[in-house]
C-alpha cells in the first residue's frame, strides 16, 4: 500500500522576514518552562510570525529540532492529522516518528502509535519543538483525545506550542495549575509604541514623529495587520498625520477600509489578480495563470506573486524555492468577502478553472473540492469516477468515503461505477451501515437501458454485476453468514468477465475466508491461492505478500509445513523484484507546467515484506531452528513497521515472545504479548490462534498453572465443549493446562479430562485434514498417556505424531510436550535405528533447558555450549566499534531495548534524566544511529544485548 500523499509546504516554517521588528520581551515570555506554548489572539496579530522567528532563533541558539505543521481543515480527522504531526517529527528528528506512522498506517489506535513516538523523544539528546499552526482549522473532538494523551506524557526536553484564533478544547486549566502552560495572548501581541516605529521605518523607509506614531498604536491597539495595512497606505504619502487621524477604532472595520485603501492604490490588473486567486488556498504561476485573466500581457503568475512578495503586499512562501504562496489568513478572508460582495457570479467560474488545472496536475483530491465548491457536482462525479482506478489502488479508502457522503444521491443514481466505487470506500473503512442501500440502488441501475446511465468507461460497465455480488459477500461475512458470504462469492465469479481480475480474486478470497473460518482448510486454500493468481495478474503486488501469508497459515495447519516455507519464499522473492516509489505530493511543479507535478523519491519498500519474514520466522520455529527464526525477526525489524500490513505490529511481538519463551525469558514474552494485544488490528481473517491463549501457554511454561486455569474459566473453556475450528487453538491450550494441573495436583481428573479432549480434538483435526493440529495433539495424547503409566499408548502417539512430522521437520511441539515423553521417545529410536529425524528430536529435548538458543546470543559453535559472559562478552562482540560503549552505556542501551520510556529508565539506574540523555548522545554517535529504534537494531547486530548480561 502506497502511503497517503503529503502536501510538502505544510511543513515548511517560514523564515523571519527581513526588516522584522524584534520582540526580545515576548522571546523570553516564550521561552519559560512548559509543555504547552499557547499562541492564542484573533486574526492578523502576527501569531505566526512571532512562533516562526522565535523557533528559528532557539534552533540557532541550542540546535533544537522543530517540527512545523501548517494546519487546515482538511486536518480534523485524527488520521490526517496525525500523519502531518509524526512526519514533521520524523522530518525534524529522524527516526521520532517513524515507528508512529507506520502503526498510523497500520491501523493501530492513535495512543499506540503514539506510544512508539514518545518512547523515541523520552531518549531524545536535542531540544524538540513540535509547532500546530493555525490549530483552531483541525481542532475537535475527534483529534482531541490524542493530542491530551500526548501532552500529558511529553519528556521534558519535548514542548508543544499551538498557535490559533481560539482556545483549543484542552485542559488548558489544569496546565495552567500545575505551572505547565506558557501563554501569549493577544494584549502581549499588540505592538507597542516602540515596535510600532520600528514597524513603520522599516516598512515604508521614514522616519514618523512621536505623536504619529503614538496616534497610530492607540487606534489600532497595536493590531498588526492594521498596521501593516497603514504602512502600504502610508507609502509616498505627504501627510501621515492626517492619514493616521482619518479613522479610529481597531475592528474588521479597519481591515476593510486599510484593504480598501491598499486596493486602491493598485493597478485594475493587481488587484483584480488579487480578487480571482483569492479562491485558492495556494498560489503557484502555473495556477495562478489558469484560474485569472487579469495577469497582464507579457508577463506571469509567477512574475505577479514575486512582485506581491517584493512589496509585502500579504503573500506568505510556502518553499525555499518561491514557487508556492498563500495569502496572509486575514488578508485572503477579506479579498473572498469582496470578491462574493463585488463580482459573485465569477467564483464558480473561478473555482472550475482551479478545478480544471487541478485536474491536468494529477490532483483529484483538490480538483473534486473545487468542483464541488463550484456547484459544479456533475464535474466533480466526474472527477471522482475517474480517479477511482488509482485510488483504489493506492488504497485511499477514506478519501473515497468522504466522498460518498459529499456527492448528493440525484448525482450517483445515475452513474453505477461511482457508486460501486464509493461503496468500495466504505466497506473498506469498515463503514458498512449505508452499503446495503447503495448496493441495491447499483442493482436497479443495472435493469436500465445503458444509455440512461453516465458511464465514462464503458469497459467497466461490464464488471458491475461481480463487483456488487462481491460486497454483498462481504457484507454476509461481516454478518457470520458464512455460507451467504460463499454463495455470493460464487455469484460474483459468475458474473465477473474473465478479463476482470480483480473482482474475480476478491471473490476467491472471500470464499476462501469463509471456509477457513468454518475449517474447511482445503477449500480455503484452493481458494486463496486462486485469489493469489488473480492478484498477480492484475499487478496488485502487495495483496499477494498479504495472501501469501494466509496461504502459509493455512498450509501449516494442514501439516504442510515445507510448502508453507515455499510459499512464503516465493513471496519475499516476489517482492525483492517489485520495488514501488513511495511518492509525496510535490507543490512545486517544473517549468514545463501543471503535468509536471513529481513526487519525492523515498527508499523503496513494499508493504507485506515484515510480515513475511515474520512468517519465516514462525516456519523457523516449528522446525526448532531457533537461531533462524531470530534472524527471520531481526530483517523484519531492520525494514521497518512501514515494510508491514496492518497486522504486523502484533504479530511481530506474538513471534518475538515464542522466543523468548523458548528461551526462558517468560517475562519478556509476556509483557510482548500484553503489547501484541494492544497494538492488535485484525482483519476479515478468522482469529484462530488468539493472543491471549498464547499468552497462557507462556504462563504454563514459566509454571504459573492458576494463572493459566484462570485464563481457562474466564474465557468459558471447558473439556466437554462442543468443539469447533474457530476455537481448536484454544482448547488445545486448555488440555495443556489440564496437563499441568494433574502434574501440580496429582489428582486424576485434569488427567482423565485432558485425554477425552485430545481425542477429540484429533478426531475432529483429521477429520478437516488439519495434519498440524494433529501432530500438535499426538505429542499431548503421548504426554497425558506418559503422564497415565500408558507406556505403549504414549509410544504409539509419538510413532503417529513422526509418521506426520518427519517428512516437513516439525521438530517444536516435540520440545514442547516435554522431558515426560523422552522414555517414550527412546522406545521409538530404538525401533527406527538410524532416524536422523527421531535422534533430531531427541537432541532438542536434551538440550531445550541449557539456554543454548537465544535470540541474542546463538550458541557457540565451537564447543556447543551457550556464551553468558556478560559484558565481557558484549565487550567482544562491539570490539569493531572506533569508540566501545562504556559500561554505563551499555547500561543504558540494555534498557533502550525495553519498553521504559526515559523517565522510567533514569529511575532504573538512578540517574537524573539528564544523564540518561548525554549516556543516549554518546550511544548514537558510537553506533552511528540517530534514533532508539535504530540503536537496539545496531546493537542487536553487534551482539551488545545479550540477554544473559549481568
């Protein structure tokens, strides 16, 4: 999935302008201690200004990082505004916001993926200062909740300073109590009579007397804008004193009058230029020069916004460059409420221009809001109806739903691909309350004659009638109606041409869910692996990686367990060949016009990537290679969450803690699968081995069996239960539990009820043909009849249990049925002289409790034996380094790799927060790393974090 497009210039501070007027008394105001900066007066008092050249001298000063976001109101939803939030973080200082963004687009709540940022700026050497400008455009209750969560756990080298027309709706009284809150209000904005004769000498180059200059400051009350409105007006005038005595008052009166009096001053051609491109949010030449006819003959748009800038007539740059302004706020609130007053029957005109450039620059999203603030509703339908195929393939679900809720019925009724294209949006934003209707609606569409209906590619007419039955099945498997999700599945293949590949695969997809879900697993294969085909052949690259791994899921339940390998071998190969450009959307487009828009060329990183290697890893695993498996989770880490699905986050931790479980580490692997339950986004895939019950088979191995019984009542597991698919996993983990009970207690009943669910649950897994499941349940039926004194039942579930497992190499449920089913184990070897497979397993057994495999550590292969020399060991392992680590540093690495966050890591070692930060300086510039994330990764490659130091 290519990740959301960012506007560029939203990030950009602006610099101070030349001349400016100094304001040492509010740099200092501004400076004092807080978490939150609080800029807060009506328009034009020079909030921005005054942030921008206080950020840019602190940056001068102490090397703090900023992070600039120029809000708007296409910001109030939490997941574009935090997408701009964490980029200028990761931007500023990077690696910040990385971790962040890629649980933002992996679909994790906004406190987990803030978690992530914080954890990163709890460590953070420099000073960061993270800027919302114009905050009051995004502010609501949807982008509330996170950003409360994020000032009440900033580090204290981290400060936020919001500037805005209107008090943001947050605690602003507790802060202020707690003496955590610095704020500049408008009183403190209002110049003085000091500044204002700075003010006006540097802007009209005279000087002005006292009297004037006081006049002048009382009847504005210092107001800037008024004031840089005077000084356009004052230019070349010889009578500043009767100017300055012609009005009074300081109201949006004055700003219509000054306004007045600057447009007056102008040329038709500027200020008719004015008035037209005040309905754009940005100014470019190319645009300007579309959307106007007043730019005079022989020059440009361009020409006119440099002249604008040149004489500060209220033009704000966007880039280094020049290429892109915006109007001062206030200045482009009065130009468009005179425009509406002087020439109103132009602004639809004037929008549909933009719309059209917009358009022609590869720009739906900015094209449709133009079209549809023209009226032009027609136009945007069609814009709409043509951007589809791309956004459906960069997954722009919520643009498209907005969409939905924006274009009136009587324009979609009429055009059956829209609607089938908006329905998309909204089933895949999981929006599914209006979809029954819309579908029904595309039905009746779909009886007319086609030459009532708007269709502006008449080959998609045709893949309609399977698209429709496609979300219809998706609505049945929402529903649980697994059989009406099957049923309309195959009515959608019936229907799809043969050509439509994408709705074909969708289809199989589907079935293929529903079978899963109800164990069929065969049908579920040959279901998604035509989905797979059908997904190769259309180009979609990354849903392959994605039904790959369900591939794999499913063949490891069958007992496949070497095809699954294969499958998702063929998939990392697939996608070493695909290398996709992350693009950003460019606001500055060359000379040769709107086409030209390019995109900024990121490292190349196909989405799914993660998450097959941490299907290798789990492959790894089974087969016992451990040492494998911890290299399989290293790459996936070292590619970054923005290489995973949206499924990643958690089961990089679910395949971390099997691990450190089989490792001894069981508090590790706990709190590791606390966090995969947080971090956890599921999908429409059945969740057949949930993380909780995974977490009670730790709790068994670490010898916690209350722990683990209670799991067993709270989740409602019982060994009589009518048994099912959906919960095999589960009652899997129960009989081990019984298990552990008889062992704990000596009782027979745990026994006797363990056995009667393995039965069971054999019969059932070879009954669906889930050969996994069932070499799973052979080593349990093998230790419950140990367990019984039933020598030979034990010996021959462990002869059924090789039988199925030597051919692929399942080696781990073997280790993890125990040292009970060793005895059991050499009867076997001693009937089968020579299995290389048996004597494999039997080595597992003997040396699983030596500690030999470890993550961090593999055993080492000169003598067998596992390296615990602590820091001496971590001292040779980093000899590469021109500069080692310290032991204090190592200290403070060990504890970089835990989820503590700064605070928390001072406490541990005792140390002021301070010191834990200069300890991080020296880390990052030793390993040649400028984030955690990228430190623990170094140090994992360097053998710094051995889990055994001392």
């Amino acid at each position: 999935m290519t990740s959301t497009p960012l506007v560029e210039t939203k990030f950009y501070a602006p610099p101070p302008r030349e001349g400016a007027v100094l304001r040492p008394r509010l740099y200092e105001h501004l400076s004092g201690a807080g978490r939150l900066t609080l800029v807060s007066a009506p328009a034009g008092f020079g909030k921005t200004t005054l942030v921008g050249s206080w950020v840019a001298s602190l940056a001068a000063a102490t090397g703090a990082r900023v992070a600039w976001v120029a809000l708007d109101a296409g910001d109030v939803e939490p997941e574009v505004f935090w997408t701009y939030v964490l980029a200028a973080l990761e931007r500023a200082a990077p690696g910040t916001g990385s971790a962040g963004l890629a649980g933002l687009g992996a679909g994790q709540p906004v406190e987990a993926a803030l978690t992530a940022v914080l954890n990163e700026l709890s460590v953070m050497p420099d000073d960061v200062v993270v800027v919302l400008d114009d905050y009051h455009l995004a502010d609501g209750p949807a982008v509330r909740p996170g950003l409360v969560f994020l000032l009440e756990r900033l580090p204290p080298q981290v400060r936020l300073m919001i500037s805005t027309r209107a008090d943001p709706t947050l605690p602003l009284a507790r802060l202020r109590a707690r003496g955590q809150l610095v704020e500049v209000r408008a009183s403190d904005l209002r110049f003085t009579d000091a500044e204002v004769s700075e003010f006006l000498t540097a802007a009209t180059g005279r000087s002005f007397n006292p009297d004037d200059v006081q006049a002048l400051t009382h009847r504005t009350e210092g107001w800037v804008a008024s004031l840089q409105l005077a000084a356009l007006s004052l230019r070349g005038r010889d009578d500043p004193s009767t100017f300055i005595s012609g009005f009074t008052g300081d109201d949006r009166y004055v700003v219509d009058y000054l306004v007045e009096e600057v447009l007056g001053q102008e040329p038709d051609e500027v200020r008719d230029f004015l008035l037209e491109t005040a309905v754009l949010d940005r100014l470019n030449g190319a645009l300007c020069d579309a959307v106007t006819d007043a730019v005079p003959e022989g020059t440009s748009g361009a020409t006119m916004l440099e002249s604008l800038e040149r004489r500060n007539l209220f033009v704000v740059p966007l880039d280094d460059q020049r290429r892109w302004y915006r109007y001062h706020h206030l200045f482009a609130d009065v130009l468009r409420a005179r425009l509406l007053s002087e020439r109103p029957a132009d602004i639809a005109e004037l929008h549909r221009r933009a719309s059209e450039w917009y358009a022609g620059a590869g720009q739906p999203e900015d094209a449709v809001r133009h079209a549809i603030t023209a009226g032009d509703m027609n136009r945007a339908a069609d814009l709409v109806e043509q951007a589809l195929p791309e956004l459906r393939r960069l997954r722009r679900e919520s643009v498209l739903r907005g969409w939905a809720t924006q274009l009136p019925d009587e324009v979609i009724r009429d055009r059956p691909v829209l609607a089938v294209g908006l329905v998309g949006g909204l089933m895949a934003s999981n929006d599914f309350a209006d979809v029954d209707r819309r579908l029904g609606e595309v039905e009746e569409m779909l009886t007319r004659p086609a030459a009532e209906l708007v269709v502006l590619d008449p080959s998609e007419l045709e893949r309609l009638p399977g698209a429709v039955e496609t979300f219809r099945a998706g609505l049945e498997l929402v529903a649980g109606d697994l059989a009406g999700a099957i049923r309309h599945a195959r009515n959608a293949t019936a229907k799809a041409p043969e050509t439509d590949h994408l709705t074909r695969a969708a289809a199989a997809g589907l079935s293929g869910l529903a079978n899963w879900a109800m164990g069929d697993i065969a049908a579920a294969h040959a279901a998604y692996t035509e989905c797979a085909d059908g997904l190769t052949r259309a180009g979609h690259i990354a849903d392959v990686l994605g039904c790959s791994l369900t591939l794999a899921d499913m063949e490891l339940a069958l007992g496949r367990l070497r095809d699954a390998e294969n499958t998702l071998e063929r998939a990392l190969g697939l996608a070493g060949e695909y290398e996709p450009v992350q693009t950003t959307q460019s606001t500055q487009p060359a000379a040769a016009g709107p086409a030209s828009l390019a995109g900024v060329e990121a490292r190349p990183v196909l989405r799914g990537s993660a998450d097959i290697m941490v299907g290798l890893s789990r492959a790894a695993w089974h087969r016992n290679d451990l040492s494998q498996a911890a290299e399989y989770l290293r790459r996936a880490d070292a590619v970054g969450e923005a290489a995973g699905l949206p499924q990643h986050p958690y089961r990089w931790r679910v395949a971390l803690a099997r691990l450190r479980a089989a490792e001894g580490d069981y508090g590790t692997a706990v709190e590791l699968l606390d966090e995969a339950e947080r971090v956890y986004v599921g999908d429409f895939s059945p969740q057949v081995h949930p993380i909780h019950a995974t977490r009670a088979r730790v709790l068994l191995a670490c010898g916690d069996v209350d722990a683990a019984a209670e799991w067993a009542r709270r989740h409602g597991l019982a060994a009589d239960d009518d048994l099912s698919y959906l919960r095999e996993y589960e009652h899997l983990t129960l009989a081990r539990v019984l298990l552990a009970e008889h062992a704990a207690s000596g009782t027979p009943a745990p026994l006797e009820a363990s056995l009667g669910l393995l039965e069971r649950l054999r019969e059932a897994a070879a009954a669906g043909g889930r050969f996994g499941t069932v070499i799973e349940v052979e080593t349990l039926l093998a230790r419950a009849h140990a367990a019984a004194g039933a020598e030979r039942a034990a010996i021959a579930a462990l002869e059924r249990a090789i039988d199925l497992a030597q051919p692929d190499g399942w080696v781990r449920y073997f280790v993890d049925a125990g040292p009970a089913v060793v005895p059991a184990l050499d009867a076997v070897a001693g009937s089968r002289p020579g299995s290389r497979f048996v004597e494999r397993v039997l080595t597992a057994l003997e040396t699983d409790d030596d500690g030999a495999r470890g993550l961090d550590l593999p055993a080492d292969p000169t003598d067998g034996r596992s390296v615990r020399a602590g820091r001496a060991v971590a001292a040779v392992a980093g000899e590469g380094l021109i500069d080692p680590l310290s032991d204090r540093e190592l200290d403070v690495l060990r504890l970089l790799a835990s989820d503590l966050d700064g605070p928390a890591i001072a406490r541990q070692l005792v140390v002021s927060l301070n010191t834990v930060r200069t300890h991080t300086r020296h880390i990052y510039t030793k390993l040649d790393v400028n984030n955690r994330r990228s430190a623990v990764s170094r140090g994992h490659q360097l053998g710094l974090l051995n889990r055994f130091a001392s």
